[in-house]
C-alpha cells in the first residue's frame, strides 16, 4: 500500500451539526495524495455515528480528552510525509492542499506554510476576510498572538514530531504547538491565499475567554522561561495582549462589564498593549455595539473582498 503525503486530521467533539460539511471539503481537495483521520473526541451526541458512515478514511475514538489530546491520538497514526490539522467546524476551498503541498515541495528548507481565510456566517454567506501576513521574526509575532492558525497549516510530520506534537492543554494548544515550532527554529512561510473558511456561530472555543486567558498565562510562562533572542516583546506587553484579547472575547449579553474589567487589566499591565489589534478591536466593540462592530469589520475587509470572492464566490458553501 502507497504511503500518503499527506495526513489530515480531524478531531471532532459533539460536531454532528458541522462535521459532515468539513469532511466534505477535505473530500473535495482536487490535490488527491492524502490520508483522512478522523477523531472523535468521546462525543455523546450523534457525531460517531454520522463520521463512521461518511468518512473515507481512518475513524478512531478515545475518552474526552480535549482537542490536543485528540490530534495527538490522530498524529500518532499518521503517516504522511505532510500533517494537516483541521478543526471540525472549519473549512477547505477545494485548492487549499493544491498549493500548500507545492509550496513545501518546492522548498525542502521549509518546515511550516500557511494560508489567510475567510469569515462565514451560518447560513455560510462572506462575511469578512482574515489576513495573516509574512511571519517577518516568527517568535516575535507568535508571541503577541496566534496569527498562524491550525486548520490554514500545512506543515512537515517530522517538525511537529520534533517538539512533541500537542502540550497537555484544553485550549491556546495550537498557538503554544506553533510558539514551541518558532523556538526551534523551524522555518515558517505564508501564503497570500483565503482559502480556509471560519465559521461564526457562537459556539466556537475562543468564546470561552477565561479559560482562554488560564491556559495564555502557562503558554507564555513556558515560552518566556526559554533562551529567547534580542527583538521579542517583553513579558508584561505580552501578557496585556492576552487581556486584550479576553476582553474582546467577552464583549457579549452579560459578559460587557468582564470585558471593562479585562481591558483595564491589560491596559495597567502594559500601556502598549492599547495599540495591539485585540485592544482596538475590544475598545471599538465595547463602544459601537454588535451591529456597529460587525459593520466596522466589514468595512475594513472590503479592499480584500474580491480576492476572497474570486475563491470562494458571494456563498462559500452550501451548509446544512
């Protein structure tokens, strides 16, 4: 039996209302070299039975355990050359493996390759596009954020072997994966292509802001504890980025005075920290509510839209 290049993974947990779409668009990669593994996280709704009748591909099961215990479980199965993580709620255009493959191939010095994506609603029409950009000092920037995300990732099996594949954490374990890949020095490489779709339903893991801001304290409590090189931002500035982000996370019925609360936090910690994106963005959400803030998003991804249209069209997909 022919070795894949490349190993897909999916870990899924109670994911029955979205996973069939995700597998479908793994199915229609026009780049055909690959395995799917698919792991069902202990789900306790109908996510197993609908994985097992429509994927094709390796189907395992394991206790609840968290997303980083589950691709741990998928990574070591795995047999491509290549790994790609792709979460359960995700999405690919049907060329992401196209060109994040030929990218490596053709740079046998580069170790990591990702891609921009785009913001869908639930009814899967556009809503905005997100932009990564170069990884310019790659432990810099992964330091003041995740700006590499796992499901636009395509990245050499031996690298994440490397470093050990997923920390024993619930959440932040794809940003602490990519901040342990940059301190070894592996290579990093984007690619100015929105070919991955977010969907925005309210139910996403980064909703969950203060077991978010938990497990960002022990990211960078471990990444600070390392030999770091001249040019990465301080401590504190990097901690007042996490607040930032908590309370962007929290700006929500109910969840408006934590998101005063974590602002101020930050802005005490480091005063930097208001120029960083996730303070403009909690700041501009705070003020100009839902409707405003979703409006000023749009706004400020128009220029990029017709790019992001050319892939993916007005309607990305067509979602259950």
């Amino acid at each position: 039996m022919t070795t894949p290049k490349v190993s897909v993974i999916i870990p899924v947990y109670n994911g029955e209302r979205f996973i069939l779409d995700t597998i479908a668009t793994v199915q229609a990669q026009t780049y055909r070299d690959f395995e799917l593994i698919v792991v069902d996280d202990g789900s306790t709704d109908g996510t197993l039975a609908l994985v097992r009748r429509q994927a094709m591909g390796k189907v395992l099961t394991r206790l609840n355990g968290g997303p980083a215990a589950a691709r741990n479980t998928g990574l070591a199965e795995a047999q491509g050359e290549y790994l790609a993580f792709l979460d359960a709620d995700d999405l690919w255009h049907p060329e992401w493996l196209a060109h994040t493959v030929a990218a490596l191939d053709a740079d046998p010095a580069l170790d990591v390759v990702y891609t921009d994506g785009v913001v869908l609603d639930r009814a899967g029409k556009l809503l905005r596009t997100i932009r990564s950009g170069p990884p310019g000092n790659t432990v810099a920037r992964l330091l003041m954020g995740g700006f590499v995300l796992l499901s636009r990732t395509l990245l050499r099996r031996s690298a994440g072997e490397a470093v050990g594949g997923f920390g024993d954490l619930r959440l932040s374990e794809d940003w602490d994966f990519f901040i342990r890949l940059a301190l070894a020095g592996r290579r990093f490489a984007h690619l100015e292509l929105p070919l991955v779709a977010r969907r925005e339903y309210g139910g996403n893991l980064t909703s969950r802001a203060a077991e978010l801001l938990a497990c960002s304290r022990h990211v960078l409590a471990e990444a600070y504890a390392q030999p770091l090189a001249a040019g990465v931002p301080p401590y504190r500035l990097a901690l007042a980025r996490c607040l930032m982000f908590a309370s962007w996370s929290s700006v929500r019925p109910g969840g408006r005075l934590q998101a005063v609360r974590y602002f101020l936090q930050g802005l005490a910690l480091h005063p930097r920290s208001l120029a960083t994106v996730e303070a403009r963005a909690a700041l501009a959400h705070l003020l100009l509510g839902d409707r405003g803030f979703a409006a000023l998003q749009r706004s400020l991804t128009l220029r990029h839209a017709k790019t992001a249209r050319q892939w993916w069209g007005s309607r990305s997909v067509s979602l259950a």
